[in-house]
C-alpha cells in the first residue's frame, strides 16, 4: 500500500483522491452508478462531518465519495438544502499536511479548520473556502501512515 501510494505521488506532492458527491440518501445515490456496472461501495461513518460516505473505487486508486448527511446540522444536509444534491468538494492527497496548512495560512488563505482533523479511511484532512480556491471546496487529506515520514 504504501509502495503503491508512493508510485502514484512520485515527485508531485498531490494526486486526485476523491470526488466528493453530496446524496440525500446513500442507496438511492448508488443507483445510478449501479446502473454504470460498479458493484460494489464501502460504507463508513465519518463523525466530525456528520455523514455516512460512500466509496465507489476507480482504477486509477480514486474514488468517488457519496455523502449523506446523518443530521440536519452536517455541513452536507445544508449544502443539499441550498444547492441540491451534486458535486461537493474535491479532494487532494498531499504529502506533509500540516506544512501544506501552515504555508496556505501563510499566504492568508482561508482555511475552514486550521488543524487537520480525522475524516474517512481515518485519514488526516483540512478543507479549504471555496472563497480562496475560485469556488470549489478543496479537502486536502493525508493518509495517517504517511503523517510525519515526509
Ligand atoms: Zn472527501
């Protein structure tokens, strides 16, 4: 695994992991990739965010990530209400995460948490303001094994 994301990252110090997609429900957000041919999704809860995930795996060792909220509060029950269901972030695998972070505060970046908090596949995460990244909600993730060997 680790050889693996190794390979992936090379010299480049980001890969594509996920796209995020917001789903009222998660069996009913499946569906339509049923309908494509994926056969399977891995379900986790994520409880800083408040939502169950979905993780439909693509070749290239990314995935989409179907979100349901799992209360009225989580940050994706309010991005349904305002936007509908739909794309809701996009995540970045990076190396050295809290160098990232602190470099981005830096440059007077917002940031929605400063420290990096646990989010699916127990990965370490932050999620940047669409404000600062030209409208899309970027997740920066690193994954636990790799924190600190970088
Ligand atoms: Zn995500």
């Amino acid at each position: 695994m680790g050889e693996q994301v190794n390979q992936v990252m090379g010299d480049i110090p980001f890969a594509l992991d996920h796209l995020g997609v917001a789903v009222s429900n998660l069996q009913e957000g499946f569906k339509f990739y049923q309908s494509l041919g994926f056969t399977k999704m891995d379900i986790e809860e994520v409880p800083s965010e408040k939502v169950r995930v979905g993780f439909l795996n693509l070749a290239n060792s990314c995935s989409i990530e179907l979100l349901e909220p799992m209360s009225e509060d989580s940050p994706v029950a309010k991005f349904i209400q305002k936007k509908g269901p739909g794309i809701h972030h996009v995540c970045l695998r990076v190396k050295g995460i809290r160098g990232v972070v602190e470099s981005l505060k830096s440059k007077g970046v917002q940031l929605i948490n400063d420290e990096p908090r646990i989010g699916a596949h127990n990965c370490l995460v932050v999620f940047v303001h669409p404000r600062s990244t030209g409208g899309i909600l970027l997740e920066l993730s690193e994954k636990q094994d790799q924190v600190g060997s970088s």
